[in-house]
C-alpha cells in the first residue's frame, strides 16, 4: 500500500461526514423533486379518471333514473286496467249472485207452491 494513501485518509475522515451531509440535499431533493412531480402527475391522472368515472356514472345514473320513471309509469298503467278488470269482474260476479238467488227463491216458490 503506498505510504502517502493512509495519512491522506486520516486527514479527509473527519471531513467526509460534513461532505456527505452537505451534499446529501441536493441529491435526495432531486429524487424528492423527481418524485414529487411523479406523483404530482399520477395524482392529477388519478383525479382525471375519477372525475371521468363520476360523469360517466351521472350520465348512468340519470340513464336509469328515466327508465325507472318509464318502469313505474307503465306499471301504474298496469295497476290501473287490472284495477277495472277487477271491478268489472266483481260487478259480474255480485250480477251473478243475484241471479242465482232470484233462480233459487224461483224454483222454491215453484216447488213449495203446488
């Protein structure tokens, strides 16, 4: 090993700490800068698509707002001719009733009046 190399060690050791630590910044705010303007970037893509998502998911949900409305008109409409039917179905049935009635109380009076 040449002799001049161990002295010279002995005197820059003291001063390597100082040196690193003065120029340890600048390379770590340059990967800090570095990152930061990466993740700047990735968090604006990241807002971008989110706010695409929250559009396109308005857009859907409005799209099913309408086709619940038209669901529920048609229903309703549905409800409304089988409420009629209904009515109309009970009104045959009491017409019925009562022409069973008058056909029974007919036929007794036949039979019960002889």
């Amino acid at each position: 090993m040449a002799a001049w190399l161990l002295p010279a060690a002995k005197a820059i050791l003291p001063y390597v700490s100082s040196i690193i630590a003065a120029a340890l910044p600048v390379f770590t705010s340059r990967k800090s800068d570095e990152a930061a303007t990466a993740q700047t970037g990735l968090l604006q893509q990241q807002i971008t698509e989110l706010q695409s998502a929250a559009s396109q998911n308005a857009a859907h949900i409005k799209e099913l707002a309408e086709q619940m409305q038209k669901t529920i008109t048609s229903l309703e409409q549905g409800a409304s001719i089988a409420e009629s039917r209904f009515r109309r179905t009970s009104a045959l049935c009491i017409a019925a009733i009562a022409v069973s009635v008058i056909a029974i109380c007919l036929s007794a009076f036949a039979l019960l009046g002889r």
